[in-house]
C-alpha cells in the first residue's frame, strides 16, 4: 500500500470502520502475508514495550517477568495467535460466516492501529504525560468500536449486538484456554522442580 493508501484505510477505520473492514476483506491477502505481519506486530510491539521501559522506567517489582523481551515477544504473540482463533471459533458458534483469513486480516489492521497509538503514547508521555492518559483512554473505547465492527463485518454477522457476543464468548473461551495451558504448564513447572 502507498503512503495515501494507509492514511485513507486509518482515517476510514475512524470515520467508518465498518467500510474499512470490507475493504481490508476484500483485498483477500494470502494467510502467509497475514501470519508474517502479525509476527511483525509482536516485535514492534516489543521493542516499543522495551524502548518505553528504556526510556520511562517503572518500579522494578512491577514487571519482573518481563525483564526479557523474548518472553515478552512469546506472550505478545500467543496473545495474538489466541486472539484471531477465539473470535474465529466465538463467531462460528454464533452463526458467523467468516473465515480464518477474514479475522485474521481485521485483527491484524487493529494491531497496526494500535501501535500508531503506541508511538504516539510514548512521544506523549515523554512531552505532555496527561494528553498521553487521555489518548490511550480515547484509545481504548475508540478500539472497541472498531473492534465491534471489525468483527460484525468479519463474520457477516449484520448486528453489532451480535458482534458483541462474539466478543464476550471469546474472551470467555480465551480465559477457558489460558486457565487449561496455565494447569498444564504449571503442573509441568511443579512437577519438574519437584524431581530436583
């Protein structure tokens, strides 16, 4: 995409996110285009995780088990990998059409969104960290709009409220998952330490 290009696709996804999700469908980008760039995403993510950590440092106890970038990096991207199949398999149960690569393509857009409110947090944290707070507030209920469109139109689904259920049975199936890798990994670490 041209520099004109993006700028439009951002400015729709504001103005009119539903006509933004239709067009990103319909470019029918190849799953591998799609997974490369959200791995793209997971390490922007994290090197702006740890240039904000460079340049504003927290409390120390604050985040010890982000200390490494990598796992940091692992987190970001099972998130993501997490995120696309349980609003896949959330929609599907409720009666969407949508393929893999149809949320893929929204879900991914959304995390190019949300880094550009990245970077502009961190400029605005370093200048005016009150118009920062502010951003990432507006931020937050801007992305859930978007997000609700998003997946309305990733699904077929015509009804916000339905997209909406989608949403909240996806974030049920990803507690339901995390709770079951967090038993297995756990039990594992346990078992491992045990044995010691």
């Amino acid at each position: 995409m041209t520099r004109a290009i993006w700028s439009e696709m951002i400015l729709l996804s504001v103005r009119d996110p539903a006509e933004a999700a239709r067009r990103l469908i319909a470019m029918q980008l190849p799953r591998e285009v799609l997974w490369t760039g959200v791995a793209l995403a997971a390490v922007i993510n994290t090197l702006l995780f740890s240039l904000s950590g460079l340049l504003m440092p927290g409390p120390a106890m604050v985040m010890p088990l982000f200390q490494s970038p990598f796992i940091y990096l692992g987190m970001v991207a099972a998130g993501l990998v997490l995120m696309v199949a349980m609003l896949y398999w959330a929609g599907r149960i409720l009666g969407g059409r949508g393929t893999l690569g149809d949320v893929l393509v929204v879900v991914l857009w959304l995390q190019v969104l949300r880094i550009l409110v990245q970077v502009a947090t961190l400029v605005l944290s370093l200048t005016i960290p009150m118009l920062a707070m502010l951003l990432v507030l507006a931020a937050t209920v801007l992305g859930i709009y978007i997000l609700l469109h998003f997946v309305d139109q990733a699904h077929r689904l015509n009804s916000l409220p339905r997209a909406g259920g989608v949403l909240i049975l996806s974030f049920v199936l990803m507690a339901v998952a995390l709770s079951v890798l967090l038993t297995l990994f756990g039990g594992m670490i346990s078992g491992g330490i045990s044995h010691v």
